[in-house]
C-alpha cells in the first residue's frame, strides 16, 4: 500500500515516523525542510510537490483546521486515483469533513474523517484512540493503517461524526482544566499543598484526565511542555460549540467554556500550550499551583 502522509506538526511528525518504522511513507510538509528532516530522522521519503504523490493508496492529513485540508484537497484531489481512500487525521468542523468529501467524491476518493486522541507522546507510540466517520468498507480496507498508529480505532458513524466525537471530546477536556484549576487555586489561596490535593482527588471521584497527568506532570513542575496549541484546544472548544448548537441544545456550561478558552487564547497567545490556561485561574487567584522544591518556569 503506498501511504503518503501531509502535514508533519506535532502530531504528523510521530504518527508519520510510526508508519515510517513498519513500512514505506512518504511524506510532504508546507515547510519543505521538515519533510526533509524527516526522512533523514525516520526514513520516510520527502516529496516536495504534493501532485507527485497522485499514485498513493492512501493520503493521510494532520493539518491545523478542515480549511487547509479542503485547500489541499482542491489541489491533489483531482488527480489521485479512484479507490484511492483520504485518511484525515485533522480535528476539523463535521461540516467541512462532509464538504471535503462530496469534493474528493467527485474523483472517486473515499474520505474518512478520522481525528485521533493520545496527544504527541502516544503519536509517539503508536497508542492513539481514532475516531472515523465514513464508509465501513472504506474503513476496513485502511484499518491495517490504523492499527499500526493507534491501539483502539472505533467507527462512531457516517462522514463528520468522527470529528464532532472529537470535538466533544477536548470540550471536555477543556471543562475538566478549567475546574480543576479554579478548584485547586482555591485550596492553594486557602494554604493547602496542591500536591496533597492532587493525591486525594486523583484518587477520587473528582479526578479527570487534568487532575492525573496534566497538572501533576506540567503544571507543578513549572515547564508546560508545548504539544498542543491552547489556540488548537480553543478551536476544538469552538467546534464542540457548534455540534451543540447544530441541534438547538442550550448548553450554557460548554458555551462559557468556549468563552474562557477563546479569552485565554488571546490572551496567552498563539505560543502557549493547552496547560497554560492554567496561568490566566492562577493570576486571577494570586497563587501558583506548584510542587514544593521544585523548579518552576519564573513567570
Ligand atoms: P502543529 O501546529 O504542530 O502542526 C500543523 C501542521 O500543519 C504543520 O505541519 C504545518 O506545516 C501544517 N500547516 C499549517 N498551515 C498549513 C497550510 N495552510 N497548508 C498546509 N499545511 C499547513 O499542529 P498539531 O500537529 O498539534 O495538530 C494538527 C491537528 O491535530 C490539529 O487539528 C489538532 O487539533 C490535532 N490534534 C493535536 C494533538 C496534539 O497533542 N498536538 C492531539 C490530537 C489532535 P508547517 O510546518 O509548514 O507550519
């Protein structure tokens, strides 16, 4: 199966070395030079042009939004060959995903909306949960793809439902920062050892994916490691947002929620990782959640 895969950021990069260690990849980045330091580190191939790649099987994208993946698709769309299946990986608007597919429909290629869960460190190995929306026997015919970059692949229903599951999904993630955060500020300003709190609750009830692993492990050491745009987590927020209102639901909790994440964006910049909305509760709360000894960022 020949498998070229666009877009080598954060999350392209290891997916795409993944594939690269059990097969054949070639690669193609908007940044030529990091294709090319691809291929160096992992031995895929780097093309430069992307109508060079019209004789692959499958086309894998990991791009920011569905607008660069719709922009991409207008170029190579028209000249990938019918049966050819377009794997994206991107957490894009269900809405664009069905456009992209009646547009790649049009050249007898298959799209699968297919955004994936695990962030860079489970990119890294091979450990990702995909969520697809699409054809099954689309899906069962790229499903060898699939298993080699995640370890769960679930088929959640028709083009886009894969990505409002996503969307969802790191809307939650989102809710759950946000809480904690204020939850344990609080306790911090109230003189108790976040450290001790985070044992409790991540024993507890109140424990959610914030809780045990990203406050213990970027907050309280102070290095909020970059591996997921807080401007990509507030376009997911967004795109949750508008599933909700996709059918009318009046969800206020998830439209503060948007709300605060957008502000802490632009506030924060385009720079700051996801974890670092955690700065703007800490600011306004006068503290800093941070382990005793250890060091921190000095900001
Ligand atoms: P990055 O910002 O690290 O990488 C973005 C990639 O898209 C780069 O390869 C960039 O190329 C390319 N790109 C940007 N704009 C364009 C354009 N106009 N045309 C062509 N290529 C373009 O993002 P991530 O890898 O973090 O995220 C990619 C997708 O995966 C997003 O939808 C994100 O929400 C999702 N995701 C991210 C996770 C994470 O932990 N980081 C986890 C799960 C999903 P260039 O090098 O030229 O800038």
């Amino acid at each position: 199966m020949r498998i070229a895969y666009l877009g080598l950021g954060a999350m392209g990069a290891p997916m795409a070395a993944t594939l690269a260690a059990a097969g054949p990849v070639r690669v193609w980045n908007r940044t030529g030079s990091v294709a090319r330091d691809h291929a160096a580190a992992h031995g895929s191939v780097a093309f430069a042009e992307l109508l060079d790649l019209a004789d692959a099987d499958v086309i894998c994208t990991c791009l920011p939004t569905d607008v660069e993946v719709a922009a991409i698709a207008t170029v190579l769309g028209p000249v990938l060959a019918a049966g050819t299946v377009w794997l994206d990986h991107t957490s894009g608007a269900p809405a664009g995903a069905r456009d992209v597919a009646a547009q790649l429909a049009a050249h007898g290629v298959t799209y699968l909306d297919a955004p994936v869960s695990g962030g860079t460190d489970g990119a890294a190995r091979g450990a990702l949960t995909v969520m697809v929306g699409g054809d099954a026997e689309a899906l069962a015919s790229v499903r060898a793809v699939l298993d080699i970059v995640g370890d769960r692949t679930v088929h959640v229903g028709d083009v886009g439902a894969g990505m409002a599951v996503k969307a969802v999904n790191n809307a939650l993630l989102a809710t759950a920062l946000w809480a904690a955060s204020e939850g344990l500020s609080a306790l911090a300003a109230q003189g108790v050892d976040p450290v001790a709190a985070l044992e409790v609750i991540s024993t507890s009830s109140g424990r959610s994916f914030a809780t045990e692993r990203l406050i213990p492990e970027r907050v309280l050491p102070g290095t909020f490691p970059r591996t997921f745009a807080l401007a990509l987590l507030a376009k997911d927020v967004s795109l949750a947002r508008g599933v909700l209102d996709d059918v009318e639901l009046a969800a206020p909790l998830l439209h503060l929620v948007d709300q605060l994440t957008a502000a802490a964006s632009s506030e924060l910049g385009p720079d700051a990782d996801h974890a670092e909305l955690v700065r703007v509760v800490e600011r306004a709360a006068g503290v800093e959640l941070r382990a005793h000894g250890m060091p921190t960022t000095g900001d």
